[in-house]
C-alpha cells in the first residue's frame, strides 16, 4: 500500500497546484496551448467522471448484494476485501482526474459560484473515497478476518446468509460483540460510498445543463 499511498500524494499535490495555480503548470487560459489541451481534458473529465459514477451503483446496489446472496459468507468476504481496495483506489484515481480537469477548464479565480460548487461535490467524491481506501476499508477487512477466526471455531461461515451467525451470536458474546463492532465500521464506510456517489450524481445534473441533444 506504501506505493499507492505515495502515487495518490502525487495525484492530490498536482490536483490542487492546477485547481488553484493553473500558470505554475504553464496552464493558463490565455496560454496557446489551452484550446488543444481543453478538448482532451474535456475527454478525460468526462471518462473519469462516468467510470467513477458507473461503477459506484453496480458495486454498492447490485455486484454485491448479488454475490451476497449466493456465496458462502466467507468466501464473499474474503472476494470483497479484495475488490474494495481496487473499487476505491479506481474511483479515487478517477475523481482525482475529473477534478484536475474541471479545475483547469475553470480556474478557481476566474470561476463562477456554481462551478466552484461543482468543483467541491467532485473533491469531496475524491476525499470520501481515499477515506474509504486508506481508514475505514483497512479496518472492515481485519475486523472481518477477526471475526472469521472466531467463527471457523465455532463452524460457521461456509453457509450463505447470516442465519447461523446470529444463532451462535445470541449464546456467543465475543462473536456478539465483533458483529457490533463490524456493523458500525461497514456502515461508516457504506456512507463514505453514498456520500461520494451523492457528490458525483451532484455533478451530474451540473453536466446536463451544459449538453445539447
């Protein structure tokens, strides 16, 4: 994770110098080479933009309630805490594109209120994410393998649903109290993921005002 940690540094110290010192980078409005670079950043603001925004409703509303309802539970456990790590650092990457490309297309001197708005749902889809991959994805996944040890003791986990695990939380209370302790660290990071889809789906509506069909 150390490299990933380092190259999202990278991505968020570019990402703020072009939102807010665009002629440092040789980016300015006035310059020669806006117009050839508006288009391709234009392409790139709206891939990163609809990859990060396609993504999250297939992951959070349909993938995995799919694979809940027919996996063993620990199998689907241990499939999730290797596809959230990339789901996150995929839309965090994504985000982090649209949000350099926004800033360059619209200088935050020179933007409007409304695109300075739309510039906040975007970092705040980026800051939900890297939220979600760097503390509270970390701590669902050894809360998980914690309580995966407690319940190979107790011979469950091979079924699919949580019937057996609330049959042996109720005469079990450490397994009781790590069903507790997970639901609480999930349910933050489920609403990290909604807030950052809400921001997304804020920018959204800001990207069908401006399209013409």
């Amino acid at each position: 994770m150390g490299w990933l940690t380092r190259f999202l540094a990278v991505v968020a110290f570019l990402t703020g110098g072009v939102i807010f010192l665009p002629d440092t980078f040789g980016l300015s409005s006035d310059g020669p080479e806006f117009q050839k670079a508006a288009m391709i950043l234009k392409l790139g603001h709206l891939l990163g933009f609809a990859t990060a925004w396609g993504a999250a409703p297939w992951v959070t509303f349909i993938g995995g309630i799919i694979m809940f309802k027919n996996l063993p539970r620990h199998q689907f456990g241990n499939l999730q805490s290797k596809m959230f790590p990339a789901y996150f650092t995929m839309v965090a990457v994504c985000c982090a594109i649209s949000v350099a490309s926004f800033g360059y297309l619209h200088p935050w001197k020179s933007s409007s209120t409304t695109e300075k708005y739309q510039l906040g749902f975007l970092l705040s889809a980026f800051a939900f994410n890297l939220t979600n991959l760097f503390v509270f994805s970390p701590m669902t996944i050894e809360m998980m393998k914690q309580r995966h040890k407690v319940e190979k003791e107790e011979n469950i986990g091979n079924e699919i649903g949580w019937s057996k695990n609330q049959e042996v939380a109720k005469v079990n209370p450490k397994l009781a109290a790590m069903n507790k302790k997970f639901g609480m660290i999930h349910g933050l990071s489920s609403l990290a993921n909604i807030m950052a889809f809400g921001s997304l789906t804020m920018h959204s509506w800001y990207l069908a005002s401006k399209i013409n069909l």
